[in-house]
C-alpha cells in the first residue's frame, strides 16, 4: 500500500503546487483535439506521443508519488516506462468492455507490462465500472480476472462504483483487493461539499465491514470544478479546492490510500458527461495548476474586468452630457450598456464551458445571440408584429430546452446566464401588446397575446418542473426557476387587457 505523508509543500511557489495526494488518476486526452475515442471516417483511434506523457508524468510528480492509468492503449503502455524515469508508481488498468478481442489485447498488454516493470506497476486494476455500464456479466468479467490472476503475481483488483460492488459482491473471492469508487457529487441522492469528506469515509469504512477481510481501497474521488449542481452538490473552483483540503487534512484519510481523479482536465468528456466530465483535473487542460492544489487566490477577473470598462464608459457618457435631463438619459444608456457587457461575459462563460467541439460552440454562440437578439427586438421595436414574433420565437427557445432539462437533466446545465437580456427586455422596454396599432392589426394582436400568455404560462410550468426535480437546495435551479418566472411574468403583465388598442398611422 503506497502511505504518504499529506502536508503542504512549504518550497512550492505561489500559485504552485501545494500538496501532495497519494495518487491520481491520468488519462493523456487534455489538450484541444486529442481522445479517447475512434475517429470518422476510418474509425482510428488516437496514440499520444512519449514526450507528451513525459511531460505530464513530470508535472503528475510535483503533487503525488502514484498514477492510476485506465487502459494501455493510445500510448498508455508507454506510462510503466516513463513512470520509472520520473519516479512514479503506477496503478496500471486494463480497460474492459464488451469486445472480448479487444479485452484479450487489453489483458495481454497489460500483463507483459507487469512482467517488464514489476519494480513500479503495484497492482493492476482488470476493468472499470464494467459492471455499471452492463458492458459484461459477472461470471464474464471473473474469467478475465481469472485470467490475470494465472499470469502474475501482482495483486489483481477490479474497480467499480461502491453501490455496484455492494450488488455483485460475489466477485470479491477473485480479487486481491476491492478497488471502489466514492464520488459525492455523482451519488444518486448527491452530497454537498461540506459533507463529502465524511461521505468518503462513512462508505469507504461501510464496504470494509461488508467485505473483512478483503482489503477495500478508495480508486477513485474527486469534485468538478465546472458544471451543474445537482441537489447540494455544487461544482466550482473554490468547491474543488475545499473537497480536495478537507479531504487531504482530515486525520481518517491521512492513514488512508485513496486515488483522485484526476490528474488533468479532459476536455474531450464534455461529449459524454456534460461541462462538468470535463472540469475535475486538478491541473487544466493546458498543465497549470487549479487553486484545488496550489497557493493561486481565487480570482473573478471577467467580471470584475467587465464591471471597471462599463462604470468607466459610463462614467464619461454621463459627465459628458450638458444637461441634467441628458445626463439621465446617458445614465440610462450606461445603465444598458453595463447591463449588456455584463450578460456578454456570462454568455461567453457559459457558452465556452459548455461547448463540446468547436460546431457546438458556433451553434451555442448562434442561440445565444438569437436568443438576446430576440430581447433586442423586444426591447426596441415599435412594429407590434415584430416584437411579438420576437417574444414568442424567444419563449419557444426556452420552453424547448426546459422540456429536455425536465425529460433527461443529467447531464445538462442551467443556462440563466443566457437569459438576463431577455429578462431585462421584458420588465424594461415597450410592451408587445399595448402600443398603438393599424385598424388591420387588431386580429393578430389578440391572437399574438393568447399565443405569447400561453407560452408564457408553458415556460413558468416547465420551470416548475424543473424546481420540483431538482429541489430547493439547488440553488442553479432556483435561479433557473426565478428568471425563468420573472420573464413569463414579464410577458403576462403586458398582455392584460387595460387599454383600448386604437388606430394610429406610422407605428
């Protein structure tokens, strides 16, 4: 069992690494481009080169004396090799799946690996979480392991979600060790940062009572630094930098061996798992070091940026003004301007982070700007039709995402920071329904407000949904819920019938 001792590394720099974790999880997929996964239209799969797991290994060296790999493809049977030049040991994986050719190669790879660097390969993990993607049968899965254990005399684990192994328990008797996998955040009733320590080890001791005398070991924990909350499981920065120090000084674990993942961001699972599979490196995905292991301050430099350049411009337009009634107005097209630089770096924030490949992100800068360019007629436009057409094409967009967030959330985020033009355009600017109108449009305005209260209503009852399967203590998903009220009321209170429409020429 690899022990180390956990304290703050007093040499490291600012903004360097600071501690020190028995282990990390490396996948060597972090730069822009680079995965896992085969690629269209010949379906070949990707090989990493040596000096990029060099370079890593390297970096992985500065914080913890172990990597867990997954698979020895892709470049990954070169890790035992380089492990040694840097001085790492390796928890070294086979990936399992469905394939028995491809788990045939997996297996030999690996075990010639254990033959070639017995002296850094401490345990080799045969499979992971096969059990909970359904990928083999547990009398499977034990041949492999069956297989493993024949060749080699290094102890032989299998690593699966704890509730996963606690269901398929018989399959203790063919492992060394029972490798579990603890993630507060991803749990099916999700555990708040403040309580995922103790949840780490509350099941970690709950599978070592179930499982005596088997030796039980923590392969994988971890908290996203991005993403969306999920009951009181928040990600964030300061929320990985919090999970990773409470668990690091917490004196249950500091006896313990836990491995956490991961080492680097992967920027290539936001395909699979959303913003947050991409955010739980303690490195990013260009080898720097996230406040969760280093001295670096928390910083909120875009909007505080944002903030300085909009008081400032709007400083000057209003000091600019001759009068009293124009420096008003020039307060109010600061008041705007603010308003909308603001909601731009949000948008760019959440697009950014969201964005799976560079078509995603196009498609969601394409919505975002639709989205606010709906407000903008909203907000602006005199022609009744118009602004009508715009508020309802904007509904219609949020309805149809709230129907896929209340159908299959997982996986999805909460996008309210594309919302606050389209809020603000609805308490702000002219109503769609009580200018004056053409003779000839007074059909269509009484169709259009049924149309628009409707849509109104339907959005205000999908974020009700929302709410209700997320929970109150989901505080993105109050937010959600709020805006996403306040703009379907905003929509409703305009649409009441208290004046007369009468005819007028040129509006």
């Amino acid at each position: 069992m690899v022990k180390v001792a956990i304290k703050p590394d007093t040499t490291a720099s600012k903004g360097g690494p600071w501690v020190s974790l028995p282990c990390v999880s490396y996948a060597p997929f972090r730069r822009p481009g680079d995965t896992p996964i085969p690629q269209a239209p010949d379906r070949v799969t990707q090989a990493i080169s040596a000096a990029q797991i060099l370079e890593d290994l390297k970096l992985i060296k500065q914080i913890s004396p172990c990597v867990r790999t997954y698979g020895v493809d892709h470049g990954l049977d070169l890790v035992p090799g380089l492990a040694k030049q840097v001085g790492l040991r390796v928890k070294l994986g086979a990936w399992i799946s469905g394939d028995p050719v491809a788990n045939q190669t997996q297996l030999t790879g690996a075990l010639a690996l254990t033959r070639a660097f017995p002296e850094v390969i401490d345990e080799l993990i045969v499979g992971n979480e096969v059990l909970l993607r359904g990928d083999l049968s547990v009398e499977q899965l034990r041949g492999l392991i069956a297989q493993a254990q024949a060749a080699t005399s290094i102890p032989i684990s299998y690593a699966d979600v704890w509730e996963f192994w606690l269901k398929h328990d018989s399959l203790s008797p063919a492992v060394d060790r029972i490798a579990v996998h603890i993630l507060p955040y991803w749990e099916n009733d999700p555990i708040g940062v403040d309580g995922a320590s103790a949840h780490v080890i509350n099941t970690l001791q709950r599978m070592r009572n179930h499982f005596a005398p088997k030796t039980v070991w923590v392969a994988e924990t971890g908290w996203p630094a991005i993403g969306r909350q999920r009951g009181d499981a928040r990600p964030g920065t300061s929320e990985q930098r919090q999970f990773l120090r409470m668990l690091v000084s917490n004196p249950d674990l500091r006896r313990e061996e836990f491995n956490v993942i991961e080492a680097f961001d992967q920027p290539w699972k936001k395909r699979f798992e959303g913003s947050m599979g991409g955010g739980w490196g303690v490195f990013n995905s260009a080898g720097a070091a996230k406040p969760a292991i280093s001295n670096a301050s928390l910083t909120y430099w875009h909007s505080a940026a944002a903030i300085a350049a909009s008081l400032i411009l709007g400083l000057i337009t209003v000091c600019r003004a001759p009068t009293y009634r124009g420096q008003m107005d020039a307060l109010k097209r600061a008041l705007i301007v603010m308003v909308c630089t603001l909601a731009g770096v949000l948008i760019a924030q959440y697009v950014i982070a969201w964005s799976k490949s560079p078509t995603e992100l196009a498609l969601w800068l394409i919505a975002a700007l639709g989205l606010n360019g709906t407000a903008w007629v909203a907000w602006s436009y005199r022609s009744r039709p118009t602004r009508a057409w715009a508020t309802a094409l904007g509904l219609a967009v949020i309805c149809a995402y709230l129907i896929g967030f209340v159908a299959q959330p997982r996986y999805l985020g909460f996008p309210v920071d594309l919302l606050w033009l389209f809020l603000a355009a609805h308490w702000l600017g002219h109503s769609p329904s009580h200018m004056p109108c053409l003779a000839g449009e007074m059909a269509f305005a009484s169709r259009s407000a049924l149309a628009l209260g409707t849509l109104a209503l339907i959005a205000i009852g999908l974020a009700c949904a929302m709410l209700w399967n997320e929970g109150w203590g989901n505080a993105q998903a109050l937010e959600a819920w709020l805006v996403v009220t306040a703009i379907g009321i905003g929509v409703i209170r305009k649409l009441k019938p208290g004046t007369q429409l009468t005819a007028a020429t040129g509006q």
